[in-house]
C-alpha cells in the first residue's frame, strides 16, 4: 500500500457501497485495527539487502499498530518475502525513497518537514536507551543495512541516537528483532500517554478505504456497479 | 557450557593461575558481564527444530543476562548454528532435558524444584500481557516449537500465560522474535528491582571459571604447569 495523501478520492457512499461485500468480521476486525494505528511513530530502513528482513520489518509495523514505513533505497531495492510478510505489506502504508541520487537526504527532509525527530538507532557515545526515549513528540527510527549500520547522512540528520540494553559477550541483534524489541516497547509506553496518538477520522476513513480495495481484489467490477446504481437513482 | 551444580571443582589458586593467561581486557568484560547475569529468569525452549532459532534464542539470553537456558528435548535435537549462536553457548548454561521419555514433564519438575514460577508464552482465555508481568518471584519463560507451540504437558503445569500485546491484522513472530522481545523488557523491569536478582558469589566464581577454560581451550597443559608449580613450593 502505497502512500496516501489525506484527501479522499472517493464518496463515503462509495465506500458504504463497497463495504457490504465485507464479512462482518472481516469490518469488526478493520474497525478495532484502526482505532490502534498511529502515526505518532514511525519508522524508516535504509538499503536493507535482505528482503526477509525488510519484509520482518514491515510485518512488525502491522503487528504494533504502525502505519508508516518509510523505505529508502539507494543501492538495494526492497523485495518482499511473502513467507515472512504474510501480506502486512497491504496494511500498512509503505513510503518509498528511491527517485533521487540522495534518497536518504530526501527522507530525513520529508521526516523533518513532517515533524518528526529522527532518532537513529546505532551505539553513539550520547546514545540513549529504548526504555527512556521520550515519545512526546512524533518519533521516527532509523534502521541502517545489515552490514553497515546507518549512513552519515542519517547521522547528520539525527536528533538522537538509541540504543538497546544488552548485557552480554555478544551485543547485536539482526535488524528484525531490534526493530521487533523497540517498537513493542514504544507502541505499549504510547498506550500509556496522556495525548492523542491515534489517527484523524479523515486519515481512518482512507486508509478503511484502501484496506478494503485491497480485501475486495481488483474493483473495476465494483465501480462499474456502483455507477450503474447511481444512476438508477 | 552445561550446567553446574553450584561446587566449586577447582582451587582459587588455580583460577588466579588461569586468570593470568587472559589479557586485562578479557578479565573485565567477564567481571562486567557477571555482574549483570541473573538465574532469577530463566528461559526453556521445547523441541525447536530450526537450529538458527535455538542458536538465537541462546544468543538472546547471553545479552540480556540470562545465566541458564533450559533445552527439552524430545523429538528434536538442539543444534547449534554458529552464524546465529556467534559462541553464545560457551557463555551461557545449557540444561539439556532430553535422557527420559516425558522431557517436558522432567523439565517442569525440575524447574519447580527450583522455585521457579512456569509461564507459558502462548495465547490463552487467562493471559497476561508481557508488560504486566509479575517478576517478583523467580520466572521460567517456555516457548514451544515452531509448528505446534506448547505442549499440554507445559499447559498443565503452567502457572500463567502470557502474551506480548500486537495491535495488528498479522498477530505472530517467530520464536527467536517473541524471546527477544521478552528477555529485553524482562531484563529492563528486573534491573529497576530492590532485591538481589544477581547471581550468588560462588556461582559467580564458578561461571567465571568455566569461561577462563573455555578461552584458554584445551587446559590439559595449564593443569600440568600449575601441579609441577605447586610441587615446587
């Protein structure tokens, strides 16, 4: 699922119509997944090589309520792993940096602009841990590659470095489960905050819409019939 | 490394004769790392059978402290693959349960014995979210293979349930995930603790121990050196 832009392209009667070949559980399940979405966090991954890992990733995203991912591509292209996605990549709304030669500029400006403060997640001698990052205000993560960690042009962007506690002989984790550790830490410490964290309706409505085209498969035939209604009315 | 049963087998004066072998730096990351290793949580894993899930799961507990990883055996032998375990086996005490019929029934008794509350990772009516966990008493975590989850035997004795809370239409990780998860927050609740989780002086003597011969390898020679040093005195 592609990025949206906050303006509905279509009617609500449109999506009433649409949502009736839905199963009820099918709509019970939507409704209860949205009201848990956010975009108070998010979270972007730079040239990852390994699609099982991208794709571990954005499924985790799904799993912890987060709408956004950002993909930068420089060298490496993302690839979905179908095995390890399990189709997440249609529930949350993946962003992609790829059509300029300074991709990962390109996203920390796009961050920024939006209002996010960047927090590279690398050991920097002024890291921070998960555990006291400060949610207050939007966050976005960035996850560097498999083998070279973030870039320095997401060094230079970074408002903040984080890192996980570890106290062991062996002090990494492969990008999947340190993207898995942080965002269930972050996603539960935002249940518990005071401010609104969740989507605006018009931002719901939207991606409802898109969730449902999805569910529905090609809806050329839908929007045909749904023409014809209109105009039988 | 396996387990030890809390006696020490060797001499402190041979332990300071091995000691010297180990550069200064080696010395203090063990002294570090004990310090921070606990058997007031520990893990079992039941009839894994991807070798790369076992060795992560190893890996896990070597960084967030954990001493012990109890290993039940009973379709499914525990093999370790180096890529993912990265030596974290010499680090931490690998309990095997695998020499009676009922390994899961003896790896339960066993850990009851030691005082140990069993929690079963795994959905269930009575769960408990991963955040909400008691960890005042001491907590064996079980995860169950890849394909079935746990077993009744582990249901049966389980004394709680618990699950990492997903928010998500995708609702699973793998083990190695779900473990990390797990540990991290576990590790981070038990650090803000005011008893004494750490491990006791003599255990702690004989861990290190057990390190300094695993990075001296063979130590056949160093026992002859220290018993022709002895008789000279």
């Amino acid at each position: 699922m592609k990025e949206n832009k906050g303006t509905l392209p279509y009617s609500d009667e449109f999506q009433e119509f649409l949502a009736q070949f839905l199963t009820p559980e099918r709509k019970e399940v939507m409704k209860t997944v949205i009201e848990e979405r956010t975009r108070h966090i998010t979270i972007a991954i730079e040239d990852i090589y390994q699609p099982h890992n991208a794709s571990a990733v954005v499924r985790t995203c799904d799993c912890f309520g987060i709408q956004d991912v950002h993909i930068i591509e420089n060298r490496n292209k993302y690839k979905v792993n179908p095995k390890v996605a399990l189709g997440s990549g249609q529930w949350v709304n993946i962003i992609k940096h790829n059509e300029l030669e300074h991709n990962s500029e390109a996203c920390m400006l796009h961050l920024k602009k939006k209002g996010y403060k960047i927090i590279a997640t690398t050991p920097h001698t002024d890291d921070i841990s998960l555990y006291d990052l400060s949610i207050e205000e939007p966050v976005a993560l960035i996850f560097g590659n498999e083998k070279n960690g973030i870039t320095d042009v997401v060094r230079k962007h970074a408002d903040g470095f984080l890192r996980i506690p570890m106290y062991g002989f062996t002090e990494s984790f492969n990008i999947s489960v340190s993207a898995a550790i942080c965002l269930s830490v972050l996603a539960e410490k935002l249940r518990k905050m005071d401010f609104d964290w969740k989507l605006k309706e018009e931002e719901k409505k939207l991606i409802i819409h898109e969730w449902t085209k999805f569910r529905l498969g090609s809806i050329d035939k839908f929007e045909h019939e749904f023409k014809r209604l209109q105009e039988l009315k």
